[in-house]
C-alpha cells in the first residue's frame, strides 16, 4: 500500500528482496529525496538522502524484526510526499 500526495505512482517502485529484509527503491523520475523507515511502533528506524543522480537505492532490514514498516519519502525541504506500507 502506498500513498502520495504530490506523486504520481509511476516515480518510485519499492521492491522486497532476499526473503523481503532487502528493498530496493527505484526512481523513475524525480528530485533529490530523503527516506525515512519506521517500525511498526513508529520509531524512526533509518533515515537517509536519496539524492537525484542515484536510480536505485538498497536498504537493509534485516537487523530488524518487525513484519511492517513505513517508508517516508520526503523532498529536500522536508515536506512528505509518500507513504509506503511495507511488509517484510
């Protein structure tokens, strides 16, 4: 599940990999982003700068033993613009 407000649906796709403690975000379009990944019990478990030049990005889960996450896409200036649900 998934939900953008200033997005439309074809900028990123989010892909589970390795038994899902791997995704990989791609960008098909778009700025310099930042990325935030919360726990199921919404504490702020990775963060980090997804600038413009880079097409995929790979974040590691698998230190983590949560079977939901929420990914945060945001723009340089802060303001969030997707939401994604991911279950591992």
């Amino acid at each position: 599940m998934h939900y953008c407000t200033h997005l439309e649906d074809e900028y990123f796709q989010v892909i589970p990999e390795n038994g899902n403690s791997i995704i990989s975000v791609n960008r098909i379009k778009g700025e310099d982003y930042f990325l935030e990944f919360y726990n199921s019990e919404g504490k702020l478990i990775i963060s980090c700068n997804y600038p413009s030049y880079m097409h995929s990005k790979k974040i590691d889960l698998s230190m983590h033993k949560d079977k939901e996450y929420l990914m945060r896409v945001s723009n340089r200036d802060g303001v969030g613009i997707c939401l994604y649900r991911i279950i591992a």
